[in-house]
C-alpha cells in the first residue's frame, strides 16, 4: 500500500551521497529539489551547494533542478551553481516537470536519480516515472504549516519502509547464515 512512497535509498543528507559510485554505475541526470533539500527553505546557493555542483559538473553529470516554486526563487538558486538547468512550477508529484527534465538532460529514468526531501512530492513523482530516488532528511526542522502536515504522514509511511528494510536485512543475514551452514557441510563431506 505505501510502497509507491518508498525511496530506493533514505540519506541523512544530500552531501553524504557518493555521486562517483553512481557516475561510475551509469546514472548521468542528476534531478534535485531544491528547498530543505539543498539549502534551507527560501535560502539562497550557499558554499556548501556551489562546491557540490562544481564537483558534480566536474564528474560530468546533467543536473536539473526540479521545484514547484515560482521562477525567481529557482532561478536565483540555479544562476548561483554551475551546470544545472531548472524547471520551476513543476507540478510535482505530476510525471510531466520530470519527463521534462530527463528530456533536457538526454537522460532516462535508468539513468537518472531524484534527490528530493518529501515523500508525497519528490519520491512520489521519481518512483512514478521509474527514477531511482533518493530521500534526504530535510535541511531545516522549520517548515510551511502545509508540510509539517505532510510530514506527520510521511513518519507513518516511513515506519513502515524502515519495518521493511529490517526484514529485507534479516532475511540476508538468514541467506548469509544458510550459505555459510552449506560450505561447512561441504567441507566436511570433502574431509571424510
């Protein structure tokens, strides 16, 4: 029921990614939300977020940002960092802004990643349109009332996904413990 919400990854920060691991795995598009995501919410490209799109356009990756805000606000965060493109009034979770920014990019959705920090909007929009998405706890705790609702429903969605993960470790571990039990046997009929 809540796994078109799942995000394929939970980081606690968008500056904790490994961008070279996902360069290296074939991901060239880089889709990002901007607000709580990037930088506090309103606030402008800090040194922070320079120095990631630097680093980004450096690895070599298109970089769209991706937002449901008006113009002024994308575009004075996009004109600060280097080599990102933007989409403003997006409509997300609507496929259509990342539809769009794929397009623009050159990318698909296998090799394009979401980084956003709602559930209901981002991870939504990147899951229905089969990008891999990556959620990031929010920047700053101090939200519109709007999202602090949503987020007392994204806490639902995500004890669910972290019950999930739990289960999907265990049963690992479980596989892991029958491997290891299936070599043990194997040497053992090996030595008699």
């Amino acid at each position: 029921m809540f796994q078109d919400f799942y995000p394929d990854i939970w980081m606690d920060s968008t500056y904790e990614i490994d961008f070279e691991a996902l360069y290296q795995k074939g991901i060239r598009g880089l889709i990002f939300d901007i607000d709580n995501t990037l930088v506090e919410h309103g606030a402008p490209a800090d040194q922070r977020a320079i120095a990631l799109f630097h680093r980004l356009h450096e690895i070599g990756f298109s970089m769209m940002l991706l937002s449901n805000n008006k113009e002024p606000r994308v575009k004075m965060f996009c004109d600060a960092v280097e080599g990102a493109s933007y989409i403003y009034k997006a409509g997300k979770p609507s496929k259509k802004g990342y539809q769009q920014a794929m397009e623009r990019m050159h990318t698909d959705a296998g090799t394009t990643v979401f980084i956003g920090d709602q559930l209901f909007t981002d991870v939504w929009g990147a899951r229905r349109c089969g990008i891999y998405s990556i959620l990031v706890k929010p920047i700053d705790k101090k939200e519109e009332i709007q999202i602090v609702l949503k987020r007392y429903l994204e806490c639902i969605i995500l004890h669910f996904y972290k019950k999930k993960l739990k289960k999907e470790e265990i049963k690992k571990e479980e596989i892991k413990k029958e491997e290891i039990k299936k070599e043990e046997i194997k040497k053992e009929d090996i030595n008699k």
